[in-house]
C-alpha cells in the first residue's frame, strides 16, 4: 500500500538501503552509520573472529571507525557489507601480517579428498545424513589456514557472491573458486579425521 | 564401480574420478554446463566412491550453513562499547 512504508517518521526507521545509508554516513548522519553497525557488526565480528584476531573487539572498533572515516570512498561497486567485510580484513591484515604469512603445509587436493573420505570404506564413511553439531564444525573451520578459513566465512556463511569474495580477498573468479575448493575438501578432511578415532577403534563394535 | 587399484586414476563413464573431484565445487554450486552436469552424473551414477564423496561433502557443506549461517549476537557490553568509541570518533 502507497506510503505505509512511510508511517514512522522517526529518522532511524526510514526505509533506505545500506548504500544510502552510508551515503547519509558520509555526510555527518551517525544515527545513519548506527544502522549500519546495528545491521553487519555481527557478520563482521564473526569474520574477525575467522582471520584469527587476538583483540577481537579493537578490530571491532577499528573497522567501524575506519569505515566512518571513508564512508564517502564507498563507491557501490558491491554490497555495503562486502564493503565492511574488506575494511575488517585489512585492518586484520595490518595487525597479524606475520601470523598471515606463516608458512603453512602444503596439502595436495588428492591427498585432502582422501583424508575427507574418498575411496574409503563406506563403514568409514562419515554420518551423512546425520548433522554436525555446531562445535565440531567450529572447532573444524579454527583448524583451517586462515585463507582457507576466511573464504569459507564469505561464501558459505555470508553468502557474498563469487565476484564480491574475489574482489574482496584480490583473488580472480577462478583462482577464489580453487581456493574454495580446497578449504571444502579440507573442512570435510578435518571433520573426518576428528571423527575418525571413534569410527577406526569402534568398528567392530556396533559401527554400521 | 571403479577399479580399486586405479584410485583417483579410476576412468568411469569415461570421466577419470580426479577430474569430477576437479569439478565437485562446481558441480555442487551448479556451475558447469549441461554438457558437463551430464557428464559428471553419468560418472556419478557409475562410481560409488566418487557418489558417496559427492554426498558427504554437500551434506558438510549443508551442516556448515544451517549450523553456522547466523552469526552470534555481540554481548551487550560488546555494542555499548563499540558505540561509545564510535560516538568519541564521530564528536572529534
């Protein structure tokens, strides 16, 4: 129905989508960047907590901060929270650059998918149609490398499209799309292997 | 179902079992074109360990985002701080 959407007048509940929001941001409107925070403070906390931050609630602040200083530089070339998302990584990346680049173990994808069951023996076979518990995969994904780990968190978790991820982690399409490969098959690799000491020492006791 | 002793060498349905791993995170985010949908279901269909490692993975994968896609909430204390040093950054 024409104007109902209008019917509180009160500034934060006017309808307005994010880009307009950051725009009102840019020009002095804190009850305007209060939304935005209000909307993606979560989303971007849990993509801290993903990149592994030691202060997770200075990032916080920082990548808010920042993102009120450059309000303006937001050009809308993607979505308001990719936007934020990319602010939180660099002001991740500039914190931990060493941990960032430590040198991590090279998997290779045939050894990853076997380690995640493949060829293995269906006994083995981890419980598809039972669900993980929210633990195991937390505890999964915080064994990942962090660039395996924060590619997981945009395309699974905050469902950014394929171009947004790449353009936020500098990657092309195909080269995100190999790296989302691999942090699949190696999430799947680690969830097995937690679950493998039950199936291995437990099958001959019941393990179907 | 592919010779064992092949492993990811295994060709069935013509398609050799590392290619369709190749493509899995295409095949299950419905990338691939037709051709290669009917291609890698022809494999599928064939190939057990290729069939069950599809499943296992998309059920992960499925788990990850039911169990995980809502982010948890900040603690109150978390926001208020996060406002307050907001508000000091937007008055300077």
């Amino acid at each position: 129905m024409p104007g109902e959407a209008r019917v509180v007048s009160d500034a934060r509940a006017v309808p307005d989508d994010d880009a307009g929001l950051l725009r009102r941001s840019a020009s002095g409107d804190t009850a305007a960047f209060d939304i935005i925070v209000d909307a993606h403070s979560t989303s971007v906390s849990r993509f801290l907590t993903s990149l592994g931050v030691n202060d997770l609630e200075d990032a916080l602040q920082e990548t808010f901060i920042a993102a009120w200083q450059s309000a303006a530089s937001f050009r809308g070339t993607g979505s308001v929270r990719s936007w934020l998302l990319s602010i939180a990584r660099n002001v991740h990346r500039h914190s931990l650059r060493r941990r960032v680049d430590e040198p991590m173990e090279f998997v290779s994808l045939d050894a990853l998918a076997e380690r995640a069951g493949w060829g293995c023996d269906p006994a083995e076979t981890r419980r598809a149609d039972i669900a993980i518990a929210r633990d195991e995969l937390e505890h999964a994904l915080a064994k990942l490398p962090v660039d395996e780990r924060e590619i997981l968190v945009l395309r699974e978790l905050e469902e950014l499209s394929g171009e947004e991820t790449a353009q936020l982690l500098h990657l092309t399409v195909p080269a995100m799309k190999s790296r989302l490969h691999r942090a699949r098959l190696h999430l799947a690799a680690v969830l097995r292997q937690a679950d493998l000491p039950h199936t291995s020492t437990g099958s001959t006791h019941g393990r179907r | 179902m592919a010779a064992a002793d092949a492993g990811l060498d295994s060709i069935v349905a013509g398609v050799r079992c590392r290619d369709v791993l190749a493509d899995l995170s295409e095949f299950l985010d419905g990338n691939l074109s037709d051709d290669r949908v009917t291609t890698i279901r022809a494999h599928l269909t064939d190939c057990d360990r290729c069939a069950r490692f599809g499943g296992d993975v998309a059920a992960t994968l499925a788990s990850l985002r039911s169990n995980l896609r809502v982010p948890p909430a900040l603690a109150q204390e978390q926001s208020a701080r996060l406002r307050a040093s907001l508000r000091r950054e937007q008055a300077g």
